[in-house]
C-alpha cells in the first residue's frame, strides 16, 4: 500500500494579503496585453472544433494535472463535454492509470494564460469550471502568481458558470472569495466532507495525511 507524505502549508502570511484589494482592482480595469503564442492558437483551434461539433453543455477542468478528475467530472455531468487542460505533457501522459476515457472527455496540453483568454475571445460559457488543488503560490510576495492576484482572473469571471476551487489551504480561498466580491461576485467557502470520494490524486494525499480540505463554490453571472 503506497504510503503518502505531504505537508502542510508553509507560508509567512497570516490573512488575506494586504495589497489584495489594489491588484484585483488593477487587472479588472486593464487588458492583459501579453500576446498569445502561436502553438497556443494551434492548439486551441483544434480544442475549438470539438467545441462546435459537440453544441451541449461545456465544462473546463483547468490545472487538470493528470486528467483522474476529468474523467470522473464526465461521469459526474453526462450531458456535458468535459475539457481538462494542464501545461504538463508529463502529467497528462500519466491519466491512463484512472481508467477509460470517453468521447466527452477531452485532455489538453496547454498554457492556461493564452487557453482562457481565448476561450473568452471565442464567446464560451461554461456551465462549470473546476480549478482544483492549483498551487496556491503560499509565500506572501507571490500574490500575483496566484489566479485571483493576476491578470486572467477577469477572464475566468467571463467563461462563467458554475465554479469550484479547492485547497488545504483555506487563506488561498479566502482571497479568491475576496476578490470575487470586489468582481461583484458572490461565493461560499466550506470544509470539505473528509469521507468524500477523491477526484484527484491531491485530494487523495490530503485525506490520507488528515488535512483539512477546503472548497469555494460561486455562481459566476
């Protein structure tokens, strides 16, 4: 039986960072100029023709790592096409372990800045976005590292939808609840039930070490 060792979080900030309100302010009042690499519109021209074939509900598991909570989330949602990016070729070689895959299943390697800003050019509305376990960038001078202190976090507010973020670290959520209200978004933070079922390899290594899991939900309008 594999053994998991994972440790808490480590970090020198003890509430929500002091120039959270500032940043978010800054990037949802400006355009995100970095322009997007030409592999990237490749990549999403070729994710965009599934997209229109498919004409149904449209969910996006981002920071997918290995594609496990891909795989469940199309067994969660039937109705929809689940699509899971990560930027690691190495991680994603790795979802034939979890099992199957399906035509409503889409793995994608892909840099989330250049994908979301796209996907937001192209008109998508997702009726779900899962951003679970990303790395919460935990040292307080990292703060624009993180989604809710950079700036594509306008455009995950315009792909809409259902969303969902979880983390063992619950100041991690806090911000992004913070910064979701100064969007003009409501949201709720919550513990995670420790029986519930791991969708990801993250959550299973933090269940196994009893750390507490935490989850933020919002209705993006």
């Amino acid at each position: 039986m594999m053994e998991y060792q994972s440790r808490g979080i480590d970090t020198n900030q003890t509430g929500i960072h002091e120039d959270l309100d500032k940043t978010v302010h800054k990037y949802l009042s400006t355009e995100f100029q970095k322009p997007v690499a030409e592999h990237s519109k490749a990549t999403f021209e070729q994710v965009q023709t599934v997209v229109d074939r498919w004409q149904g509900p449209l969910i996006l598991d981002s920071c997918c790592g290995v594609g496990e909570s891909t795989l469940a989330l199309s067994q969660r949602h039937p109705e929809a096409l689940v699509v899971g990016i990560d930027k690691s070729a190495h991680r994603l070689g790795k979802n034939t372990a979890y099992g199957d895959s399906n035509e409503r299943c889409l793995l994608v390697r892909a840099d989330l800045n250049d994908f979301w800003r796209q996907a937001v050019d192209a008109n998508w509305q997702l009726s779900h976005h899962y951003i679970l376990y990303p790395n919460p960038w935990p040292k307080q001078k990292h703060l624009q590292r993180r989604w809710h202190g950079g700036p594509l976090f306008p455009s995950i507010i315009a792909l809409g939808g259902q969303l969902e973020l979880r983390s063992n670290w619950r100041l991690y959520l806090e911000e992004f609840a913070r910064a979701l209200e100064i969007s003009g978004q409501a949201s709720s933070v919550t513990e995670l039930a420790a029986d519930s079922v791991p969708i990801t390899p993250f959550e299973r290594k933090y269940q196994a070490t009893q750390q507490a899991l935490w989850q933020l939900q919002s209705k993006l309008c």
